[in-house]
C-alpha cells in the first residue's frame, strides 16, 4: 500500500506529489469526514424531526419553534461550536508532533472551559421570551419561543462536553467518532466517554485529570475567542435572517419558509463542516510535523472532495424542489414559498461546500483571528446590509434577506480561497513547530 505523504516526509523519503498520492489523500479525508458527517447528521435530525413535527401543528407553533431553535443556535451552540475549533489547532499540531501528553491535557482543558462558558449563556436563555418582547417580536411567537429555550438549557453542558470528545477523536482521525451516534447529546457523550476510556486507539493520548488542565484555561480562552468569532459571525447572520424575518409583514409564514430554509442548509451543510473538519485534521496534523508538503496537499484533496460533493448535493436539492415544502408544513402557501426558495437554496449549497471546507483548512492552520475578520467583511459589512435592502427597501421579503446572505458567503468564500492560494506552507510549518515546543499558541494570522 502506497504511504501517505506525511510518513514518506517523517522518514526522509521523497515527497513529491503523485496521482496514486492524491488520490490517497482524497479518500482519507472522504473517510475521515464521512463519521463526521454521519455523528452531526444525528444531532441536527433532532432539530429537523422537531421542526417537522410542529410544522403540522400551524404556523404559530413553526415559527416560534424557528426563533427558539435559531436562537439557541446565535447565543448558545455557535458560541461552544466556535470555541471548541481552538482545539482543532492546538491539539491537532500537537498530535502531529507526537506530544500526546499535551494533546490530551488541552482536550480536558477544552471541556472545562466550554461548561464555564455555559453558566453565563444558560442565565441569558431564561430571560430569552423577555428579550425577544423587548427587541419587538410578535408577543405570542416570544412567549412560546420562550419556553421552547428554557427546556434546551441541559443540552448545552451536554453540547459543549461532546464538542470536546469530538475533537479528541477527530485530531486523531480515529473513525471512533462515528460510535456517538444516538438520540440526544448527552448519549453521545457516554459513548465518546466510554470509547475515549477503554479504546486502545486511544492508548498514547489518554491521560489522567489533573490540576494541569486547569493550568491552562487561560491559554485556551485566548485562542478560543478569535476561533468562536470566526464560527459565530457566519453562523449569526444565517440566523439573523430569522429573526429579520419576524419584522416583515405576515411574519408567521416568513418565519417559517426561512426557517425551513435554514434548516434544509444547516442539515446540508453537516457535509463541508465535517470535510473542513477532516481537513483541519490533516493540515494540522501535517503542519505539527513539520511536513508542508503534506499540507498542501490535504488542501488540494479536500477542495475536490468539497467542489464533487457540491456538484451532486446542489443537483439534488434542485430536483426535488417541488417535495422539499411538505417535509415539513401541510401548508399550501407555506409549500409553495419554499417551492420558489430552493434555487437559491442550491446555490448557497455550492458556495458553502466551498468555504465550509476552506474553513476547515483556517482552523488547521490557526488562522482563527483572520478568519474572524473575513466573516466580519463579507457578511456584516457586505451581506447583512445587501438583505435589509432587499428584504425591506425593494419589498423582496424573504427572497431579499436571503440574496443577500448568498452575497456574503461568496465573499467569504472568495477571500478564504484567496488567502488559501497565498500562503506559504513551507513557513506555516515551520511556526507550527515552533508554537508546540515553546508552548506557545499565539494565533498567527499573518500569510507569510
């Protein structure tokens, strides 16, 4: 069997880039993110089944059930989602230079710091039906969305526990990820507990808790804030268009056409989150071993694995188009408003197949803080205002809210792909090396 340009790298052996090489890499990341995709796939149905079952329910019911969800994604699971990337960077980098000691210290130290983080957020989610009042919501849909968010408060110490034990499989691109399958989060870390306890692929990461977990909480916050504001600025102004939505008139049916909207993307997109994540893995994991050449060309493979899996999940969507409605409402103008959505809902497929596994590839690199200033660019100065003008001012509705968003994840995209093709790797291997046996984990943001 051909070996991987990595461990030809590691041995001094020649490490040029062949087809049978590409193509090897290619199906490392397919293997690699396909766990990936198959354990966030089970808890974004949890979300879908729900919507489904309440779309039947009438339109007070969906939307309040969209804004509670949405919501509870903005000020809660985006956040954890966000800081947990940091130890796509530490830990990753870490494995790749075999310091498994410190790999599996800064994991423990990722999952303390991210339940610390969910006292302040399960305090903003009780008073969430009052602040939804206050910001102008439609009293009734605030009331319920209310409750709604008060019952999700468990699933966030689960959330950000799991969020971690994912990590730690997937810095290791261990398929034992794909063993957390189940019904709620809290399931999924039991079984990533138990597997990260007992597994024998587990056996040079796994270490005691001690007091040096908690030693560096500080370091971790530090790299956690640029990484959550990269995942958080793109996540919020997905789920700003829902809240958006609420203002414009007959806000129950415009809720819930772009709440099924987003949730048909979010479910999509569990596919290039977990192909950037398997390319977080692999660039990481290359860039700790001082292998630039190995770098480049998970990047290379993990770009056609993303542009091959757009081409055929955009095709699709398209075609079904006319079915997509009545998955989730019996509502023939709820229906036939998601019927006209879907073109856009297949483009906006494309481009985030593109820059969800661009992100990935930032999140190896330990772009976090660049990132986070891309997303800022292309959705709040470009994307945001672009769909308040066409949503409100040329009386688009939720066509125009979500034209504009598309418009800002192009830009995203474009820039990471431009950032991408001018980084030298040769020089980000060689900071990589240097962060991990000094202990420092500055972010770099620079392209040098």
């Amino acid at each position: 069997m051909e070996k991987s340009l990595l461990e030809k790298d590691r041995e001094g052996g020649s490490s040029s880039i062949t087809w049978r090489v590409f193509v090897q890499e290619v199906k490392d990341v397919a293997f690699l993110a396909l766990p990936m995709i198959t354990v966030t796939l089970s808890q974004y149905f949890l979300q879908i089944i729900s919507m489904m079952m309440v779309g039947r329910l009438g339109k007070l019911a969906l939307s309040s059930t969209a804004i509670a969800i949405s919501l509870c994604g903005v000020t809660g699971f985006s956040v954890l989602f966000g800081m947990s990337c940091a130890l796509e960077t530490q830990c990753g980098q870490a494995y790749g230079a075999k310091q498994y000691r410190k790999f599996g210290v800064q994991i423990y130290t990722g999952i303390i710091s991210l339940i610390i983080a969910c006292v302040p957020l399960s305090i903003l989610w009780i008073n969430m039906g009052k602040l939804l009042t206050l910001i102008g919501q439609d009293p009734l849909i605030s009331h319920e969305a209310g409750k709604f968010v008060m019952c999700m408060i468990p699933a966030l110490f689960a959330y950000a526990t799991l969020q971690g034990l994912v990590r730690y499989f997937l810095m290791q691109s261990c398929l034992g990820a794909a063993l957390s399958i189940g019904t709620s989060y809290w399931l999924n870390v039991i079984i990533l507990g138990l597997y990260m306890k007992f597994s024998a692929d587990c056996e040079k990461t796994r270490v005691p808790i001690s007091m040096e977990s908690f030693n560096g909480i500080g370091e971790f916050f530090r790299y956690a804030i640029p990484s959550a504001g990269m995942i958080c600025l793109e996540w919020w102004s997905f789920e700003l268009l829902i809240v958006l939505s609420g203002l414009l008139p007959n806000p129950q049916l415009e809720t819930s056409v772009l709440s099924i909207c987003l949730s048909i993307i979010s479910t999509i997109y569990t596919i290039p989150e977990a192909t950037g994540s398997a390319a977080s893995s692999r660039v990481s994991n290359a860039l700790g071993a001082g292998c630039a050449q190995a770098a480049r060309l998970s990047v290379y493979a993990a770009m056609t694995v993303a542009v091959s899996e757009a081409i055929l999940v955009s095709s699709t969507i398209f075609a079904s188009r006319h079915i997509l409605g009545y998955l989730f409402s019996n509502e023939q103008d709820v229906v036939d408003y998601v019927t006209d959505m879907v073109p856009l809902i297949s483009i906006n497929v494309i481009v985030d197949s593109l820059h969800g596994t661009l992100s990935g590839i930032a999140r190896g690199s330990g772009w976090q803080k660049l990132g986070a200033y891309v997303n800022l660019g292309a959705y709040y100065v470009f994307g945001i205002p672009i769909a308040i003008l066409l949503g409100f001012w040329f009386e688009l509705r939720g066509k125009g809210l979500w034209i504009g968003i598309l418009v800002g994840a192009f830009c995203q995209a474009f820039l990471l792909a431009l950032i991408t093709s001018l980084t030298n790797w040769e020089k980000q291997a060689i900071k990589a090396r240097e962060r991990i046996f000094q202990g420092s984990f500055a972010v770099e943001d620079r392209l040098v």
